[in-house]
C-alpha cells in the first residue's frame, strides 16, 4: 500500500494482476501497480508498506524516489 506520497505527485490509482498459474487460488502471488500523475516539479519520496490487507502494517517501509522534470 502507499504510505505517504510527495507534494508534486498525486495517486491516480492501484491496480492487482495475480499471477497467470494461480487462477481460481487464494493465496497466490502477483503484482501491484501504482499510477502517479506530476502535478509540479521538484523531487520526492514514495512510502511503500507491504503485508497482507487483514494483517497491521508492518515497521519497515520502502521508499522510491522521484524527481519531475520538464
């Protein structure tokens, strides 16, 4: 899940793809798609927490960083 996102960026939407060998299965890997929309430029920092939706959020954190240029 995002965490915290910079001022010059903002969430436009998330999106699931479990994967392909996993149909019908709970449980299962996939990937987590983020699309972000520059509203300014300047550079950031993107807080990222993973762990299942039932569980707390865990401590640790992983953090992309950004920069928007023209």
């Amino acid at each position: 899940m995002v965490k915290r996102i910079p001022n010059n960026v903002v969430l436009l939407g998330m999106e699931y793809e479990q994967s392909k060998d996993c149909v019908g299965n709970l449980g299962c890997g996939g990937v987590e798609k983020f699309f972000f929309k520059a509203i300014k430029m300047g550079n950031g920092k993107i807080e990222l927490k993973y762990g299942p939706s039932f569980e707390n959020l865990p401590k640790e954190s992983t953090y992309k960083y950004i920069k928007v240029t023209k």
